[in-house]
C-alpha cells in the first residue's frame, strides 16, 4: 500500500518519541515571511507543516503552497477554517469535525459540501475529531465556531468525547486551546484523554517555550503544534524552533 502523510507522522512519532508540527498562518504573515519560516522549520527539524488560519483574507491560497513547497521537503498539510482553504497543492488535509461542538455545520455540514472537492483534489484526508478546550479567554477559533469548549477541569467529559471519537473510526484527536491562548490544554486532560483512547494526540494552542511543550509530551501528546510564538519572536525564530523541536523529539 502506499506509503501516506499519516502513516509518516506516526511513523515519526514512533521513532522520536513525538512529532513537531508548525502552524503557519497565511492571513498573518506576508509571503516572504511563511517561506522564511517554511527554511527554518525545515533546517531546524520541525516534521511537518500545517496551514491554517480562521479567517480568509487571502486570494490565492494555492500559490502560498506553491511557494512553500519550493522551501521544503516536508510534508505541508490542510488545517482548515474553512472548505475556501482546499487545496490540491496540499500534502494532505485534517479533515475536522469539531465533535466538542454541538452543531451540526461543524460536525458533519462542512464535510459534506467539501468532500467531492477533496475527492476531485486528490488530496490525503486525514479524518481528525477536533476538540476545543477552554483556555480561559475567548479565543478566534472559539468566536468564530460559536462553539462551547470543553471546561478545563472536566476531564471526564474529554475522555468521552475522544473516545466517542475514536469509535466513529476517527485517526487523530486535535486537543486545541486556540491560537494564541493564554492557557495551553493541561497537562492532566492530555494524560487522560491519551490514557483512555488509542488516538494520537495532537496539542496546539498557547504553547510557547521547549518546557511547555516537553510537559505535553510527557503527558501523553503523540504531535506539538507550536503556530504563533514564532510570529512574535521573529527575530531569534530559528534558534526557538530547534529548541522546541528538541524538547518534543525526547527519543534523540
Ligand atoms: C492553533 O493550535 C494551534 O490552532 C497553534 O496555537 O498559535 O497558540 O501556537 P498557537
């Protein structure tokens, strides 16, 4: 069978104890910045690339794949705000259903009106049960999903759901705090939720520093996204990047 970006990432997981996964926002960086964070990310051993962002400023969001394919053999993959963002030029797509959510758009509406569109793409889709967890301030993704979180203190009611999760047949479970969040996802839900179901664990939200996102993976996390920490410190992104990397890559 051939060989895909999923079987890759757990490929990569396995093998350095935990993959590192860079958001790379396209609204919030110009072009020439995304393809030089796109270098480094490469140099400084991140294993993946996601592009997403809430919103939809861009016109060509293609053309952003084109050029960062260009900088990087990694693979680039779909984390969409919406079905505007499919792309062929894309590696492969977290096909989200945001199961934390109880609407029906989310769950299964947007599905629906993109997956002849992926289809026809031929784009890998990797089926992922997207779960938002409060962060303690409202954040984009949970504005503009209208949607509840997840309490952080309601571990039950996590484990639940990813394992509600894991029983529709889902591949991977996206804990997310959202962008930018004051409050990254505890330490304790990722224990529990990775103890209880055979899911692999993404964590993304609010992580900025090699610390923060080794404690994630001591927890349990199979995958780290790091996004906006590297828009805010452009200036030493490089040598951040190799760090987080470190902390995450505990098998090297
Ligand atoms: C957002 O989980 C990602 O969807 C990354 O969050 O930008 O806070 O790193 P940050």
């Amino acid at each position: 069978m051939k060989s895909t970006v999923l079987d890759y990432l757990l490929e990569t997981r396995n093998r350095r104890g935990a993959g590192y996964l860079v958001l790379l926002d396209p609204d919030r960086q110009d072009m020439a910045r995304l393809e030089e964070c796109a270098c480094l990310c490469t140099d400084a051993g991140a294993d993946a690339i996601l592009v997403g962002t809430s919103l939809t400023m861009l016109a060509d969001h293609g053309e952003v794949y084109k050029r960062l394919r260009q900088c990087t053999g990694i693979p680039i993959i779909t984390f969409p705000g919406s079905g505007g963002h499919i792309t062929p030029q894309a590696d492969a797509i977290l096909y989200l259903s945001m199961v934390s959510s109880r609407n029906p758009e989310l769950l299964i509406g947007e599905q629906v009106r993109t997956a002849p569109l992926l289809k026809r793409c031929g784009v890998e889709v990797i089926s992922t049960a997207y779960m938002l967890i409060d962060s303690g301030t409202l954040t984009s993704v949970q504005f503009m999903s209208n949607s509840r979180p997840i309490p952080r203190d309601k571990n039950d009611i996590a484990m639940a759901h990813a394992l509600a999760a894991e029983y529709i047949g889902m591949r991977l479970l996206y804990l997310e705090a959202g962008s930018g969040a004051r409050r990254a996802v505890p330490d304790e839900m990722v224990t529990a939720v990775s103890q209880y179901t055979s899911l692999p664990v993404i964590v993304g939200g609010g992580i900025r520093t090699p610390e923060t996102a080794r404690a994630k993976v001591e927890a349990g996390a199979s995958f780290i996204v790091t996004g906006q920490v590297l828009e805010d410190r452009q200036a030493d992104a490089g040598a951040l990047v190799r760090e987080l990397g470190a902390a995450v890559h505990f098998r090297e």
